[in-house]
C-alpha cells in the first residue's frame, strides 16, 4: 500500500537539511576566504578570489603532529575501552546476580559525573605518577568516561544474542571466554563498531583533559592547536576554519566506512 504524501515532513526535511550544511558551506567558504576579505564580507557570499593559502598555514603550523598526537590518544582509548567494556558487558549480561546488578548500576553512575568534577584529584593523581605532560595523561581519563555509556550500549547489543545460542555453546564444552571471543565479539560486531566510534569522538573532540594535563607543544593535540590561530591581536578566521576543516575530514571518513556497522549497532546484535 503506498503511503500518502507528507508535506510537512518534506518541509521538516529541508528545514533540518540547510540548518546542517549552511554552517558546513560557511566553514568551507571562509577558510579559501584571505583574512582581510573575511572580516569585511558576508559569509554567505562565496570568496571573490579563492585561495588554499590558508590550508598551507595550517600544514606548517604542525597540524599533521597535532593529528598525530591526537590519532594515538584516539586508539589507545579505543583500546582500553574495548578491553575492558567488551568482558563487563558479557558478565552483566550472562550473570544473573545481586552483586553484578549492583555493580552494573553502581558503573553506570559514571554517566552522571561530569567531568569537571574530578579534575583536580586526576591531576594529582597524574603528577604523582609522573605522567603530566604526556599522552599517557589524557587517554585514561578520556577512556573512563567514555566507559559508562560504552559499557551501556554493549549490554543492550549482547542482550539480542538468542539464549539458545548460549545453551548450545555450553553443551558443546565451551568455556565463557570461549563463548565471549567465538560467539560474542563476532554476533555483536555492531555495537562494538559503535563504541569505537563513540569512544574515538570523545578522544577527537577533547578539550579539557588536554588542556589541564599536557602544556608543551610535542603533546598538543587537534583541540588544543586551534589556539594557534588564536592571540591577543585577533583571530586568524580563514587559517581557524581551515584547520577545523581538516580535523572533520578524517572523523568524516571513519563515519563513511562504518555507516553500516553503525547502523547494525543501533538495530541489535547482528543488525536484525
């Protein structure tokens, strides 16, 4: 049977449409944009005379460490949160218990805990470890509040594998780390997919843990090194945008290539 047309969700459509590209054809259009061009013209208008100095600016201004830096604190976060979320979410989900409830709820917690509020006891902790100023600084942080919702959105993705499968498993002799790395990671791909792109945003977008815990430029990351555009005398518009711009591109690809996995994370164990 085909549906009737809906205009108003067309309209809705368009309407949420122009509100995500115009700040993306803005951001694009200025950073081609020469400064003095940009602080005297209209955003909207595309740039009279188009220029990638801009982009030129931003690669010799150590973008590309910055990127590495910030690639390396968004895999070992990764990392950790996989390591640990993965086996929590498979036992709060496989043990039928008051203390692994309680212990499930007490974690999830951490979802409620700003991040702010823990700055100083981190920093503390990160100075008596001698790790201030280093990458080491920011990643476990950065992973453990990424974990709550990780360890959430895991649970809910092994609650869709069958129990028969499970059942199965056990008759056949198998083991529970053989039923985690044979049946589990392979049955909820999606929403590990899911918390790996989740847990590396929190990695790619963080601002505070840098700031607070690194100072010298070989441990600056992307955030941070938007500041290079920034002084008392003004602020480098088109050489900023341009530097966001390259920051979006590689988030932008990740996204392309997992699409799919997020989308099977989202719809269950195995994407049904």
């Amino acid at each position: 049977m085909k549906r009737p047309a809906n205009p108003l969700a067309g309209l809705g459509a368009v309407i949420w449409l122009a509100v995500v590209l115009v700040p993306v054809y803005v951001m694009v259009s200025v950073s081609l944009t020469r400064q003095d061009e940009a602080l005297g013209g209209n955003a909207l208008r595309p740039p009279r005379h188009p220029t990638l100095a801009n982009y030129g600016t931003v690669l010799d201004n150590g973008f590309g460490h910055f990127l590495a830096n910030t690639v390396l604190v968004a895999a070992m976060v990764v990392g950790i949160v996989l390591v640990l979320c993965v086996p929590l979410a498979y036992v709060a989900v496989r043990t039928r218990g008051f203390w692994s409830g309680g212990a499930f709820r007490l974690f999830l917690l951490g979802v409620a805990v700003p991040a702010q509020a823990v700055v100083v006891p981190l920093y503390l902790m990160i100075t008596k470890l001698n790790l201030y100023d280093s990458l080491l600084a920011v990643a476990p942080p950065t992973a453990a509040f990424a974990m709550p919702v990780s360890v959430l959105v895991l649970t809910g993705t092994l609650r869709d594998i069958p129990e028969e499968l499970y059942e199965a498993m056990a008759l056949d002799g198998a083991s529970p780390a053989r039923m985690l790395f044979r049946l589990v990671v392979p049955l909820a791909r999606g929403g590990i997919g899911t918390v790996v792109v989740y847990a590396s945003l929190q990695a790619w977008n963080g601002f505070l843990f840098p700031l607070i815990f690194t100072q010298s430029e070989d441990s600056r990351m992307l955030t941070l090194g938007l500041f290079t555009y920034v002084s008392q005398f003004g602020v480098d518009i088109p050489a900023l945008l341009a530097s966001v711009v390259l920051s979006g591109v590689p988030v932008f690809a990740v996204y392309l290539v997992a699409r799919r996995t997020l989308v099977g994370g989202l719809m269950g164990a195995g994407g049904k």
